[in-house]
C-alpha cells in the first residue's frame, strides 16, 4: 500500500495521437451523505469521464464484478453511514474476485478521517482519497493499476477548489453551486471541520460565473451550497457578501429560482432576510438548523445561538415573507439532555411551524468533544424521545400542508422523485416553497404536450397528505367545474428542452457546469443523508 500526501500529477490523456477520446472503461459512483457530498460526486463523475470513463449501464452489478471503477464518495456524520460503506463493501468483495480488474475507490469525509484503516478492513479497496483531493481520483486510479497496490492519498489542506473540476451535473434542470467549503465553527456533536478544514470562500465572480454557465446550459433552478453559507464573504472582509450574491443572482436572465443551504442561525442577518423578499427569484424557502430548543444542550453543543434568538429569526422572516416554508435539523439524546430539555425542544418546534424536520437520535462520533461528554443516554431513552418528536412535527407538517389545499401553485417538474410515480398516473415536482407535489394530467393531453421535466407546471392542491400535496386540479377542472379555482397549466421552458435533449442522446451547448459533457437527467433533492447510486 502507498501513502502520499503529495499533490498528484495529472491524469493521462486516454487519446491516441491526438485522436478522440479512448473509452477506459465503465464507472458507477455512489454518494453516502449531505448535499455537499453530492455535489463533489458530479465533480467526481465529471473527472472519471473526462479521463475516458463511461456510466456504467444501469441494470450493471458490481456486486457480479460488471462495473470496471466503483467509487463511494463518503459521509463520517452520521454512525450509519460508516455501516453502510463497510457493510457494502464486503458485499463487493465477490466481484472483485469475479473481475480482478474492477477497481474500488473510496473518498470523502469517512476516507479523510478512516485513512489506512479503510484498506486494513477492506483490503480489496485499491484507492482511497480525502476531501482535499478529488482532482487525484484519475492518476490514484492508474497508480494503483500499474502499481498493483492500493493508492492512499489523503491531503490536509485543499489542493484546488473543487468547482475547477470538470463536471457531469446530477440534473439538466437544477444545479448545486458552492460558494464556499468548510467550516470555522466548533460544534462538539460534529466532524466537518476537522474533516473540510476552515471555511474557504470562492470570489463573487467566480460564483455568479458558474451560475450563469449552468443557466445557459439549461438549469433554472440553482442552490447555493456551503457548511455555513451566510458567513460567507468572512474570509474577505465583506460580511454583507451573502446578501449581496442572492441580489445578484436576481439579476440573471433565465434563472427563475434560486435557493441556499444551510445558514447557521447565530449569523443570519436581516440584510439575508431583505435579500430574499426583495430578489423574486430567490425562493421563498429557508432551511434553519434548530439542533435542539434547549438553551442548556445548546451551549454544550457550542451552537452560539439561544432558542430566543432562533425563534426571533423565523418571526421576522415570517413578516417578510409571510409565505415562507421553513425546514430544521434536531438532534435527539444529545449527552446530558434532560426530560426538561427535551420539553423545550418540543416546545420550540410547536411554535416554529416547521413545515418539516430532518431529526437524528445523537450517535457517538470519534473524534468529536461530545463523544467524551458525561451523560451519554441510553437507547431506548433516546428512541422514546425521538419517537415523540416525529410524532409531533408529522402532525404540524400535515397542519401546515392542510392550509395549502384550494392554493394554485407553481412545480418544477422532476425525473424519479416521488414514490408515487409507479403506482399513479400522476407526475411529481417540487413547488416554489421546495413541498413535493404529486399532480394529475388532463385526460385528454396529447404526448407533445406532457410535461417534461424541467418544464412548470401550475396546479391547484386538492389534498394535504402528511409529507406531500396532491394536485389533481386538472382533472376536476375537465370534469364538472364544481372544485373553485381549480386551473392546470404547462410552461414548457429550456430546461425541459435540455433534458429532453439528453434522453435523445443530443449536445445541448456544454455541460451544465465546468467542463464535461451533457448532463443527464435526474433528480434533485435537499435535506435527508442518503445512498445514491449513480
């Protein structure tokens, strides 16, 4: 096994003699994790075929030995996702003896911390990178063939930002674009920091230049990403820069909507609340990370906000923009977290109207202050409570979807997102506030006319379920017109037409992104960890 910690060389021109790109090979690359961890796998994705790699098919199985280059771009947040990656892993080990060639990479957050103990309990993996290196994937990758041994390469500081990277985008329709990577806060339940290093912010320029360079190759709708984006401009000196890039993106032609994950509440300022009133395009959604409504936990956790001031957030942005939807994190079980503390969490979700939650039962993670904390709970202590939150805000979400029915609202038109999509005849999209709606066609729509996705959709909600809307306007409109304002309409766009173009197998003008080709259709999503195969 060979460890480096120096910069890699550049990856091997797969032509011949100048000639076209040589085919090197299929690849799949997984993502466990965060939107962040998504995004570097389009980076990741974008590099493999750039170097000559091409997708696997999908009906492939690694587990056969049928793919040639399997990477997993890792999560270390969360307890689960390290079983995942190992128990997954093992269950690789039969292809890797069906087909000694296929190669096994695996990067990201668990790879920087795990190093050579990923290849000590999987000696089948043969590359094993960090979250300062994506760029080192392809010449990790040859290394290793030559080599004939496993390739680690772990950087401690980051090489190149990785928007430099050429890419293949997740969706034709909407696009992640960093604004910044890592992290200068010192929560004690998280690993980030330690993993992506101290907050590095991309310039204005370079930003706003990639969103138009994905609006020009089809997208419509862009996400600003950083682990904490409204601290952006810290590093250099305007502290005002957050504000002023969602007022700029407003003044992009094409770009209809515009969102950003995650703020931290101890730095959300009103000149972000103003921004986001003032710049239509700027979606009237929030994502505003709770983790628990205890004053007390909240110190322990070192989040540098109390439950006054968090709560004090969400009224003025309620003011503003009175329409706004708007999600949380919460840990349950966090060490030394009382019934009473507990009891203020409850309480402080009561009175936020989350219109949803992403909770997590806290789970030991090494490396991290809270793991060493006096107070770690019990199990069933943690479950219990969790089991109660779920319950609680399952019924303000369902609440607040119920005060949706009769409403029109605008959907963005997806590929794969709901469940649904098998069993009814109805499409799924995300509206403007980011619910999932399931929506009917009129009877009687031509197939030119169908909607596609990318397009926008107007439909009436006619039915609150707890974690979706139903909007079956369109039917009840070519019926007997009893339902008042019911309406159905399609606006079909560019990027319907882009992700038109690359079912067909067409060019669409570039690559939604910095570098690669064409990008494929498929969903985009905010909120949950995840496995994503790809």
């Amino acid at each position: 096994m060979s460890s480096s910690s120096l910069a890699p060389h550049p990856a091997p021109d797969p032509r011949v003699d100048g000639a076209a790109l040589q085919p090197r090979g299929t690849y799949q690359v997984r993502t466990f994790g965060c939107q962040m961890n998504v995004h570097d796998s389009e980076r990741l994705t974008g590099m493999l075929e750039d170097s000559g790699y091409v997708a696997a098919p999908a009906e492939a199985d690694a587990r056969r030995g049928e793919v040639d280059v399997i990477v997993f771009n890792t999560c270390a947040v969360r307890e689960n996702a390290a079983k995942k990656l190992y128990g997954t892993l093992g269950a690789l080990r039969p292809g890797k003896e069906a087909n000694p060639g296929m190669q096994i990479a695996v990067g990201g957050c668990l790879a920087q911390k795990d190093r050579d103990t990923i290849v000590e309990r999987a000696p089948w993996v043969d590359v094993v990178f960090g979250t300062h290196n994506l760029g080192s994937l392809p010449v990790l990758l040859d290394r290793s063939r030559h080599n004939a041994e496993a390739q680690v390469e772990i950087l401690e500081s980051l090489e190149v930002f990785p928007s430099t990277l050429p890419t293949r985008r997740e969706s034709s329709y909407a696009a992640w674009v960093s604004v910044s990577v890592g992290c200068n806060n010192t929560c004690t339940f998280c690993i980030v920091p330690s993993l992506r290093g101290k907050e590095k912010d991309r310039r204005p320029g370079e930003v706003l230049a990639e969103v138009r360079d994905v609006v020009d190759s089809g997208a419509l709708e862009v996400t600003l990403l950083g682990q904490n984006v409204n601290s952006y401009g810290v590093e250099f000196g305007d502290r005002g820069a957050f504000a002023k890039l969602l007022r700029a993106c407003g003044e992009i032609d094409g770009l209809e909507r515009v969102r950003f994950t995650s703020p931290h509440p101890a730095m959300f300022t009103d000149d972000v609340i103003d921004a986001m009133a003032e710049t239509p395009n700027v979606m009237p959604q929030l994502h505003m990370p709770l983790q628990s409504g205890s004053d007390d936990v909240l110190r322990r956790m070192k989040r540098s906000y109390r439950s006054t001031k968090f709560l004090g957030i969400l009224e003025r942005v309620r003011e503003r923009i009175p329409e706004a939807a708007i999600t949380t994190d919460i840990i349950v079980g966090f060490p030394g977290e009382t019934e009473d503390d507990f009891q203020r969490t409850l309480e402080v979700v009561e009175a936020s109207r989350f219109s949803s939650a992403f909770t997590f039962q806290y789970s030991i993670r090494p490396g991290t202050p809270a793991a060493t904390m006096a107070g770690q709970l019990p199990k069933e202590i943690v479950q219990e409570r969790f089991e109660r939150l779920t319950a609680l805000q399952d019924r303000i979400t369902h609440e607040e979807n119920l005060a949706l029915e009769g409403r029109a609202v605008e959907i963005l038109v997806a590929a794969g997102e709901g469940t649904r999509d098998s069993r009814t005849d109805r499409l799924s999209g995300r509206s403007r506030d980011h619910r999932l709606v399931h929506f009917s066609l009129p009877e009687e729509i031509t197939e030119a006319a169908l909607p596609r996705p990318g397009d926008l959709v107007t439909a009436t909600v006619t039915h609150a379920a707890p974690h979706y809307l139903i909007a079956d306007s369109a039917l009840e409109q070519a019926g007997t017109g009893s339902t008042s304002g019911a309406r159905f309409s399609v606006r079909r766009t560019r990027s319907g037409d882009a992700w038109e173009a690359g079912e067909l197998g067409l060019e669409t003008g570039g690559s939604c992104g910095t570098g690669g080709s064409a990008a494929p259709s498929g969903p985009i999503t905010l909120g949950m960890p995840s496995l994503r195969p790809r």
